[in-house]
C-alpha cells in the first residue's frame, strides 16, 4: 500500500513538471552554405495570460536580425499584441494593436 502511493506521488510530480515545461520553450538551428553559417535561436513561453517570442538570427557575415513580440489575451475573445524587430544596424521596427472576434 505505501509502495503504491510512493509511485503514484511520483508519477504526480513528473506530469506537473512536464506541463511546466510545456509553457515555455527554446529551439536553436544553424545552416551551411556555400556562402558561410547562418544560425538562429528562439524562444517563447506563456504565463498568466501573455505569450511571449524573442528570436534572434545571424548571417554568414556577422550581421543580426532580433524579433521579440508578446500576445495577451484581454478579454474572452480579445487580445493586444505587441512586437519590435531590430536589424543589423540598430534600427527598430515596432506595432502593437489589438484584435477581437467580436
């Protein structure tokens, strides 16, 4: 009976961490070419009702291109979002604005 209830807690817990983990995540990717390496890296997770992204991407040259954005939802049906791209030299790009079904 108490082996029983050990594994049944244990099975508990690693169902609880693997939803954590679901929330948030991370990938990574490169690419030879002829011309040199490209590489890029992203990463997001939702929490509390925002969802988030930020991804960053690199050429052959040294040069980079970043992208964060987040996404929450307002009401049922409504949400505002929110994202700013910046490139090789500095310069930015952002927009925001909101949706609904409704």
């Amino acid at each position: 009976m108490n082996r029983s209830f050990l594994v049944f807690s244990l099975s508990g817990l690693v169902s609880l961490a693997m939803v954590a983990q679901a929330a948030a995540w991370t990938r990574t990717s490169s690419t030879t070419t002829p011309r040199g390496t490209y590489s890029s890296a992203a990463a997001g997770g939702c929490a509390g009702g925002t969802c988030s992204r930020s991804a960053v991407a690199t050429g052959a040259y040294g040069g980079s291109v970043s992208r964060s954005g987040s996404v929450t939802q307002t009401a049922p049906g409504s949400y505002s979002y929110s994202r700013t791209t910046t490139g090789p030299y500095g310069n930015s790009v952002s927009r925001s604005g909101s949706v609904s079904r409704y």
